[in-house]
C-alpha cells in the first residue's frame, strides 16, 4: 500500500481549490477550454497532480462553470451570470423558531446557512450517516414557517416509510402524506408530500395559490436521467438536492441537475465529519487474489480486444478519455440497435465489440473465484467477534455462494437481491437489525436507497466500482457505535487487473480517505 499513498499524497486536492484553480485559468481564456487543456492549466497554475477526473467533476457540479460546443468538441467557460443568479435569495430564510430543537450540528447549520444565501436553492455533499435528512427537515420546517408545501423525493419505496417517520416525530404539527406506493395524497390537503419519483413525474404536483413550495431530492445524484428528471417540478422555487456523491457516469448533472438545482453549496467529506466524530473511526483493507490460469487467458484476451477496439474508435474521430470514449460508444452502440453487425458502419460494429470486450474483461476480475477465499478466511473472525458485516458482490449467483459460504463457517447469514421477495428482502434485514442475522450479502441492492441496519463491517468483492460506490459502501458502516468499535472495509481485488491499487484503480476514493482512515493495508489472500 504505500506505493499507493505515495504516488496519491500529493494529490489530497479540495474540490474547491480545483474550481478557484479552474476559474482562474478561464478568465485568461474567455473563448474557454476543453477539458485537456484546462486541465493541464490548471496543473500548471500548481495544482500539482490533481486527476483529470477531478477537474471533471468538479466543472459538473458548479454552476459557475458552463459546457458549450465548438466545432464538436465540448468546451468550458465561465457563467459570469450565474453567481449573481445565486445570491437572489427567492424566500428570507433565517435562523430561529423553524429550527428550534433540531439540535443541528455545526455543518448542519453553515450548510443551512449556504442555502439560504444562494437563494435557498443548491446543493449539499455529506458523507452517509451525517445527519443530511435533519438539514433537509430544516429546511421544510423553514418552508412551512413562510405558509408553503414540501416534497420530498425520495428513490425507493423503503425510504417513503423512513422519511414520513421522520418528519412527523420533527415537524409533529404538519400533516405528512405520502404519493407512491398506493397513495396519491396532494399538497392541497398536506403540508409535505413524500413521493417516488415515478410517482411525481407521472402525476401533476400542485401548489395551493400563493404558496412557495420546496422540492428536496434524497440521493439526488439518481434523478439525473431524463425519465426521473420529470419530477423536478419549475413551480417549486426553493430547491434541496441531499447526496453523499454528487456524480454521474452521464451528463446527468450538466443537462438536468445543475440547471434546476445549480451547483454544491455545502460539502461534508470524510475528512471534517471524522474530526468532528461524527462517523466512526475506520479501517481499509485491501486483500489480493490471484486469477486461475483460465481466468487469466480470459481476461488478457479481453484486454486485448479493449486496446484494438480503443484504436479502431480514436482513428474514426472519437475521444481518447476513457469516460468520454465509453459514452460516445454506447451512443453509437444505440444507433444501430436491432441491426446486425454486417448492417451497420464499422464504427458501430467497432463500438459494440469495445462495450462487450469491457464488460468481459470487468466480469471476469469481479467474480473471480479465488474471492471465495476471502469470504472463507473472513469468517472465523466473524464468527468469533460476533461482527455485523454486509457483503457486496457481483451477481446474484455470487451473493448465494458467499451467504453459502459464511453459513458453512458458522456465521448466520442471508442474501438479499432483486429477484426475492420484497416482504422476504424486508424481514431479513429486521433480522439483521435485532441480531438474529450477523450477515447480509447483496449484489446492490443495499448500496443505496435502503435502510440499512447498522453494521461495523463491509465487504467488496467486485472492486470494479466507480467512486460513488465505493463511498457509498463504505458509508454503510460509518455511523457511530455507542461503544466506539471501529468500523473496516475489506476490498477484495484481482491482482494485475483493472481493479488493482497498485495498478492505479480507486485513485479517487483513495484521495477521499488517505489521512482520514486510521489505517489502509494491503494484504494477498492464502490460496
């Protein structure tokens, strides 16, 4: 591991300084800059070996920054208007009686305190389990202060149930109604709707006469897409998008995200949330495991189909980012769907084999076979400590061998995953939560959108994960236990893969967490 800390300490970075950086890079250049050369620039101007990566997201999710095309390809500029937009406060917001006993920790109140002064409209980055539904409670309770209505969105239908319990037990004199899930209450007749966004997208939301509304997004990242970005309702002028990331792999947050919600007003990484002891000290374990000899053949030949694939697509005008080059060869992909290869242009067919050599090369490092062993040395110490764990895996099939697994090693454990039940997925993990379960394995069904119990262990066995979820299952274990325990996340990874650390993977999550976690090893499974 400390190759990995080597090559990355430089990079400790703030996405803010980035954007300062960035800023000041294009008022030299009032024509703008493609994302290369602003990078570069920015390198330039100090930013040292701050990733490509980076530099995207952060242009993505501030507003101040404004994407145009010039001669096909995408350049950056500076949206001189859009601070000014900002600081145009819709509804006075200050703080008294709407937030009395909230009892709102410090970054609750400076991030209350930032969205009231962009106009109450923005949004707000904070690790899981920082307390982002009582901002957001905040928020409504402010709203309902000025005679106005609440939506509340949320992505699942677990959460309709978790965020209705929450507003009647803090704004008890409101009257909570729920649209989804069976129910289609209105505004009219309640204060604050809680609903799905099917649900809002589908049904006509409106606001009494006069009344100022407020639309708060849960996991704000996911109403990106076009078919969720229906929801977001233009007659709701006080706007609060709560995220743990906020990031997609599309252009999500530039086409809908950022011109409802505008840019991150607030942000509450790893770093403060630990100084202020707000989530649990925590370990990363990275442990390694050797591909068998066919899955070695398998994937290197993968490999190899990518890198052709990958020339053929640059030599006919597409982009060498690897981001941009896996978008513009799904949208290619697209356009020639339900055509054989023989029918469409070379481009295309080029395009598709790039996609199915990715997704092979991806699928076989993910559900390697030697993970298994991971799960098989873990569970002693399982066992024995009596330690509330999740498991993330791959596929369905994977998640049933593991829970096989864990049994076999005398840890009382379930899978849970899309094709149960939902009743079925609901009490195993209310036995999970009171204990008659010590381990629950999933493919993603609990990364996000879910209530999950709390537990003080999680582990990755397909390690071909983006940032997002990468903090997201980390984030799964962080809340603070009433003893102290520390929390770990053990990271299973195919050696010399594209899910190697030592190979360059988790570069940005690993930027999120070095100097934050206690500790961050790398080890090798016994074969």
């Amino acid at each position: 591991m400390a190759a990995v800390r080597g090559r990355l300490r430089y990079r400790h970075t703030t996405l803010s300084a980035i954007a300062d950086a960035a800023i000041e890079v294009l008022t030299g250049h009032p024509d703008g800059l493609t994302v290369p050369h602003l990078v570069r620039a920015v390198r330039a101007s100090g930013g040292g070996g701050v990733s490509r990566a980076a530099v995207e997201r952060t242009l993505a999710r501030d507003r101040r920054f404004r994407r145009e095309e010039l001669l096909g390809r995408a350049t950056w500029t500076i949206d001189v208007d859009a601070v000014t937009r900002a600081s145009a406060a819709v509804v006075p917001v200050v703080a008294g009686s709407p937030l009395d006993g909230l009892s709102l920790r410090d970054w609750q109140m400076a991030a209350f305190t930032a969205w009231a002064a962009a106009g109450c409209v923005g949004v707000v980055e904070a690790v899981t389990g920082a307390g982002k539904t009582r901002l957001a409670v905040a928020a409504v309770r402010a709203c309902l202060s000025h005679g106005g209505r609440a939506l509340v969105l949320v992505p699942t239908l677990d959460l309709l149930a978790q965020w209705q319990r929450e507003l009647r037990q803090l704004v008890p004199d409101a009257r909570v109604g729920q649209l989804g899930g069976g129910r289609d209450d209105d505004l009219h007749e309640r204060h604050v709707v809680v609903a799905t966004p099917h649900s809002a997208a589908a049904l006509p939301v409106d606001l009494p006469r006069g009344a100022v509304g407020l639309l708060v997004a849960d996991e704000a990242h996911r109403y990106g897409a076009p078919t969720w970005g229906v929801a977001l309702k233009p007659d709701f002028r006080m706007r609060l998008a709560l995220t743990a990331t906020y990031e997609r792999n599309d252009d999500g947050l530039i086409d809908v995200l950022g011109p409802y919600f505008g840019g991150v007003i607030a942000e509450y990484g790893f770093a403060q949330a630990a100084a202020d002891q707000v989530i649990a000290p925590f370990d990363i374990e990275f442990v390694g495991v050797a591909l068998s000899e066919r899955e070695r053949v398998a994937y290197e030949a993968a490999d190899h189909r990518v890198r052709e694939c990958r020339r053929e697509l640059v030599s006919h005008g597409l982009p060498k980012a690897p981001l941009e080059l896996i978008a513009a060869a799904a949208r290619l992909s697209a356009a020639g769907e339900g055509r054989p290869d023989a029918a469409v242009s070379r481009e295309i067919a080029a395009a598709r084999a790039f996609l199915s050599a990715l997704r092979t090369r991806r699928d076989v490092a993910a559900q390697a076979d030697a993970k298994m062993a991971v799960v098989e040395q873990l569970a002693p110490r399982l066992a024995a400590g009596g330690t509330r764990t999740l498991v993330f895996t791959d596929t369905v099939a994977q998640a049933e061998q593991a829970a096989r697994t864990l049994r076999a090693g005398a840890v009382a454990a379930e899978e849970i995953h899309g094709d149960l039940p939902r009743d079925r997925r609901r009490i195993r993990l209310a036995q999970f939560r009171n204990g008659n379960l010590q381990a629950v394995v999933a493919p993603r069904v609990l990364d996000e959108g879910v209530d999950v119990p709390d537990a003080e262990l999680a582990v990755v066995l397909a390690a071909f994960r983006t940032r997002r979820q990468m903090i997201q299952r980390l984030g799964r274990v962080l809340r603070r236990k009433p003893d102290g325990r520390v929390a770990t996340l053990v990271i299973a990874y195919a050696i010399d893969t594209r899910e190697d650390p030592t190979h360059g993977a988790h570069e940005d999550f690993l930027h999120e967490v070095i100097g934050v976690a206690r500790s961050i090893t790398t080890t090798r499974a016994a074969p």
